[in-house]
C-alpha cells in the first residue's frame, strides 16, 4: 500500500513548502510506501526532520517526503540540499506528532500488531465478526465473550470473566476468576491478570505483563524485642486498568491491600514498571522503563516520571509536575513542579548545587 503526497497533507493538516522548486509533474509521481530513518530514507519513503540533533543525517536523506517543522523551512531551503529539489517538503505546526499520526497510518498495512481499533470497528451493514478461540485454550463456561474477540493458544480463562468486543488475547494469557476486559483491548503473549482485575477499553497490555499481585505487605512478628518472623497481609482488593492506557513488557502492577490500586485513562507505562498497591496513577501520566512505585503513592494528572525513578509510600506527585531519570522522589511534588536527584531538589536548586560543588572542588585543587 503506498500513499500520495496529498494524503499525508490531509492527515497532518500540513503544507507542502517547496512547490515552486518541485513541480507538479514530480509531486503527482511520488508515491511513498513506509515510514524511514532520515539519514538512509529513499524515494519511496517518508522521512522525519524534527530537531537539530538530526542535522547530520540530512546530507545522505533522499525521502520522496519530508515532514519538518514550520522553523526549520527556510534553513532547509538556503541549504543546498539535493531533497529540497527532490522530495516533497511538507510542513506543519507539530513535526513530532505528525510522525505519531503517519505511523499509525502505514501500521494499518505494515504491522500484524498494530490492532488499531478504529480497523476492527465493523463497517455499517457488515455482518458481525465471528469469535476465534483456539483448540487449545481452556475458556470456563461462564465466561462471556463479546463479538470478534480472539483467544491465542493455551489461554487460560477462568469462571465469571468478560471479554469485550473484539478483544484480541495473545498465547499463553491468563485471566484469573471474574476479572472484566474492555472493548478492542489487547493481551500480548503470555499476560497474567489475577482475579477482578478490571481493563477498560482500547488498553495495550505487552507480553509478561502482571496485574493484581499480591502486593508487599508483611507485619513483623516480635515477642519483645526479638524479632520471630514476618505475617503475612493479604491483599484483598483489586486493579483498574482505565480505557486507553498502554503497559510496557515485563511491568507489574499490584493490587490493593484493600480498595483499589488504580492506573487512569491514556496513561502511558514503559518496561519494567513496578506500581505498587493502593497507588493511583492519574490521567495521562508517562512512566518511564524501570521506575518503581511504592504503595499509597499518587501522581496527578500529565505527570511525567523519568526513568529509573523511585516514588516511595504516600507521596503525591500532583498534576503537570515532572520528574527526572534516577530521582528518588520522598516528599510531595508540587502542581507543575520538578524534581531531581538524591536527595530531591526542584530542577533549578539541583542544578545550583553541582555548580557550588564544581567551583569548591576547582578552589581546593588551586588551593
């Protein structure tokens, strides 16, 4: 499947930058076929320039389209390049999201992942999809089984769980007892969900995710001051996944001691991931790889979590804040604030710090 120049203005609401130069005969004849790395993109291909980082790839581009941003066209045209005179140069407002949008046009035809929703919603007048469940996967009698879902091989569902419409479930996923997944959501290879576990709709859940595991709670044990052993607490509550979130590979999200551990709408979660119980993660939040959330945290709505953070127990990271790589984060951010290092500054007095340690250690080295 190959898409005109015309296309990809209409599905970015972009302009196309150097007609004067192109030509109408030369626009009507391209024709691109994927999305490409800048620097080795070819003529049936559309390439991405979004920031001056990628400045160096530019000489050795040959894309039949380029996506830049409004302030990079009249570098791009003083430049000299061949592709100013031989790609269709389109620009828009946000380069970056316009990459988003494209990809998930080219996913359609190019990826047998993808499970864009807006493909498996049924045209008007089309009978409904039929369910596919494998010879192989073991489905409870009670479970109940929306249109067009799809069960992979050696899927394990157990009694009073729901799958929505046209919900796909990769091989070797198990849902435990009465456990309720939305709408086109999908469960990549081998997904642990324990029992009433919720997922809401359009959810992305990566291979070797688990939700609803104990999380970790234990009371010491003491006669005295001798310390005799750990007791158990059971955890007695549940996750909620809401519609829209996406779940990194190998993540784990814990479910409440009691109550609910809750991941909010559109939120975004990287690899690795560790939520722990009773958190709550607000809408749209992005949680980058390796970052660790201990029980009874909270982050507002549109936080940003850098990698390799750590949250520890009943700290709120309230909404808009942000938080950088390698942050251990032990007290409250504020609305829109920042966060860095350990121990945790705001952004500016980190960076001040490292100044004031520079400049001593240069003074004791002269000294």
């Amino acid at each position: 499947m190959s898409f005109s120049v015309h296309q990809i203005l209409e599905w970015i609401q972009g302009r196309l930058v150097n007609a004067d130069v192109l030509g109408r005969e030369s626009l009507d004849s391209i024709q691109v076929n994927r999305p490409a790395s800048l620097q080795t993109s070819q003529p049936d291909e559309v390439g991405f320039f979004f920031s001056r980082a990628f400045e160096g790839e530019l000489p050795t581009a040959n894309p039949g389209v380029l996506i830049t941003g409004d302030a990079f066209v009249e570098p791009l045209r003083a430049s000299g390049l061949k592709l100013w005179r031989s790609a269709a140069v389109v620009s828009c407002s946000d380069p970056y999201r316009a990459m988003a949008t494209i990809s998930e046009r080219f996913a359609q035809h190019l990826s047998t992942v993808a499970h864009i929703p807006s493909r498996l919603q049924m045209p008007e007048g089309a009978s409904p999809p039929r369910s596919d469940i494998h010879p192989s996967a073991v489905v409870d009698s009670s479970v109940f089984l929306g249109e067009g879902v799809r069960i992979g091989a050696h899927c394990v569902l157990e009694k009073g769980t729901r799958i929505g419409a046209q919900t796909v479930l990769y091989p070797g996923c198990f849902i435990g007892p009465h456990c309720n997944v939305g709408e086109s959501s999908v469960l990549f290879p081998n997904v642990t969900v324990y029992e009433g576990t919720e997922i809401g709709n359009r959810v992305r859940i990566h291979a070797g995710v688990v939700l609803g595991s104990d999380g970790f709670g234990y009371a010491p044990h003491r006669e005295g001051k001798a310390m005799l052993g750990h007791q158990k607490i059971y955890h007695l509550g549940k996750v909620i996944v809401e519609d829209d979130v996406e779940i990194g590979a190998n993540s784990c999200i814990d479910r409440a001691t009691f109550g609910q551990t809750r991941i909010g709408k559109g939120s975004k979660i990287d690899n690795i991931v560790h939520v722990g119980h009773n958190s709550i993660v607000g809408e749209g939040a992005i949680i980058c790889g390796g970052t660790c959330l201990a029980g009874n945290s909270v982050l507002g709505k549109f936080v940003t979590l850098g990698g390799l953070t750590g949250i520890t127990n009943h700290v709120h990271v309230k909404d808009g804040a942000s938080v950088g790589a390698l942050t251990l984060v032990t007290k409250d951010v504020e609305k829109g604030g920042t966060a860095v290092g350990n121990p945790q500054r705001e952004h500016r007095e980190h960076f001040k710090v490292h100044a004031l340690l520079g400049r001593l250690l240069t003074e004791r080295r002269k000294k």
